[in-house]
C-alpha cells in the first residue's frame, strides 16, 4: 500500500508540473520517431526566464566560486579535434571568468544549478515532466540520475569533439551557437566499449575524422531553439560573433545505463572471438551483462590503483621503472 501511495503521489506530482505552460515546444511525432535515436530540433521560452538573466547568471556564478567540484573553466580550443582535456583549463574562477567573457577566450561551466538556485530546480522538473508526458512516462524503467548545466561562453570560441553517455535536451538561451552533433551509430562500438569499461559516467574523447559526415546534423542555434541530444550523440561546438549562454538537462534510467555496462562487457567477449549484440536490441540480456560488470568495474578499479603504488614504489627505490619483459 505505502508503495502504491507512493507511486500516485509521483504521478500526480507529474501531471501538475505538466499542467503548467510548457518550457518546450516538442513536436510529438518527431520525439516518437527519434527519442534517443537521432538528434531533432525543438523551441522553447527559456530565455524569457528570469534565471537567465546577466544579474541573475553573474549571482549564481559568485556562489560556485566556493564549489570547485561543480564548475569547469577552460580556454577556447584550437580546433574541434583538439584534445578535449589538453585544452588548457582551471583558468580562474566563475565570478572571474564572466568579467573575462569579453576579452577572452573562455568556456564556463556551471554544472547542477538546481542545487544552488531553487529557481533551476523548478525548471529541470517543468522540463522532465514535460519530457516524460511525451515519452509515456519511464515504462517500469528506473531513473537514477537527472541534472542539468549551464554554458556561458564567450564568443568565437571551440569546444572540442566528444560524446555524453547520457540523454539531453540542449537549450540556446543568449548568442548564437553552431552544434555539429552526430547520429550515435556515427561511433564505432569499439570506441563506446573502451569508454565504458572505464565505468566513467563523464565525456568521452573520439576521432573526429573517423566518423562518416553523412551523418552529421549541423544546427544554427539562436534564442528560442534547442536540439535533443541521445545518448553517445558525439558533437563539437563552435560559438559567433558574441556571448553565448545555454542551458542542457540530462538524464539516465537504469535501462541507459545498462547498455553502457553492457558494452563494457562486450568488450571482454571480443577478447575471446565472440560476437555480441549490440546494447538495446535485448534489454534482458543487458541488464546480465550490467549485473556482471558492476561487479567486475570496482575489482579493476582497485587492482589499477595497486599496480599504481607499486609502480611508484618501484620508481622510488630504483629511480625508475623497471622495462618491459
């Protein structure tokens, strides 16, 4: 009974939010056909909130000065091929970096903005409802975990190529963006497999070069438009001629994240000359295959640290590491 009351305080919580003025503008037979497949285009009034305005964006940022763990600072890159994390970042902090904006190549990051401003909480939860009205709900699905970012970049600026493993709706609030964004079967699973065997849940590096331009999705963003982003769609971003500010949320269930622990698993299949199906074409046999990887990801996490320190105590009484057999 306590569950059953739980679940309908949930759905009527839902269909409150959803009985508000909607935040997107979502075509319902795009999102049919493409949810989480391909990237489609949306509009939106985000950027009549009040919570995007520069006062407000300049408040908020003062207050992750002192969160070093949620915000990221970096320079512009110099292409879209660039070594994401090889561009050089920790710059300054974010009440800085928007005083810098102006004069200089700067991407800020402010990332789970619902924790700092009851005004971002209230509109991630507009914005899943809203999601989930279209979706049908989480179809006995699990949601585990659900946040959002926002993008303050100053202009003429790069962000390098690279894949999320989750799924997000991206809004263009300020300025003009231009979002290259691949279809996900644009990455080779070899590519995804490696990624996920590290059991990260953060970006993921590819090769630009190795993914076939056809299908590419090249968007002029402006305020009022916005894009979905599926999971392991890999994009670069380039800004214009000003400031840009955007706003993405993302989400995973259970289901999401079991096709990325699936792939992992895949990964030691091959090794032994097997061929595996491809995540989602059978979610039981995913959710095996997660089970057994998140037994497997901490025991490699923890004999990757033990070879660590022994590396390291090796280099300490030798002066240097011993060379390979």
């Amino acid at each position: 009974m306590e569950t059953a009351s739980r679940m309908t305080s949930a759905a009527e919580h839902l269909s409150a939010l959803v009985a508000k003025p909607l935040h997107l503008q979502i075509d319902a037979a795009a999102f049919h056909d493409a949810f989480d497949r391909e990237p489609f285009l949306f509009s939106h009034n985000l950027s009549a909130v009040g919570s995007f305005s520069d006062s407000a964006l300049r408040e908020l940022a003062n207050r992750y000065d002192s969160q070093p763990r949620d915000y990221f600072v970096s320079a512009g890159a110099a292409s879209a091929g660039s070594e994401f994390f090889g561009v050089p970042h920790g710059l300054c902090k974010p009440s800085e970096a928007m005083d810098r904006l102006p004069t200089h190549s700067i991407r800020l990051l402010l990332k789970r903005p619902e924790n700092h401003d009851p005004g971002f909480r209230r509109l991630l939860d507009q914005q899943f409802a809203e999601v989930m009205a279209l979706r049908g709900g989480l179809k006995g699905e699990r949601l585990i975990r659900l946040e959002s970012s926002l993008f303050i970049t100053s202009a003429a600026s790069t962000t390098p190529f690279h894949f999320d493993p989750e799924i997000a709706f991206f809004s263009q609030i300020e300025g003009e963006k231009i979002y290259h964004v691949y279809s996900p079967s644009a990455l080779r699973e070899s590519d995804l497999e490696d990624f996920y065997l590290q059991g990260n849940i953060s970006i993921g590096q590819v090769d630009l070069q190795a993914c076939d331009p056809a299908l590419e999705h090249v968007y002029h963003l402006r305020p009022g438009s916005g894009f979905h982003q599926p999971q392991n769609a890999a994009h670069w971003v380039e800004t214009r001629a000003s400031r840009s500010v955007s706003y993405s949320f993302v989400f995973e269930t259970d289901v999401s994240r079991h096709r990325g622990q699936a792939r992992a698993f895949n990964h030691y299949m091959r090794k032994f000359g097997l061929q595996p199906f491809t995540p989602g074409a059978r979610p039981a046999v995913d959710a095996v295959k997660a089970a057994a990887m998140r037994m497997l990801i901490p025991i490699r996490k923890q004999v990757g640290a033990i070879r660590k320190r022994v590396g390291a105590g090796r280099k300490t009484r030798h002066g240097k590491l011993p060379e390979p057999a």
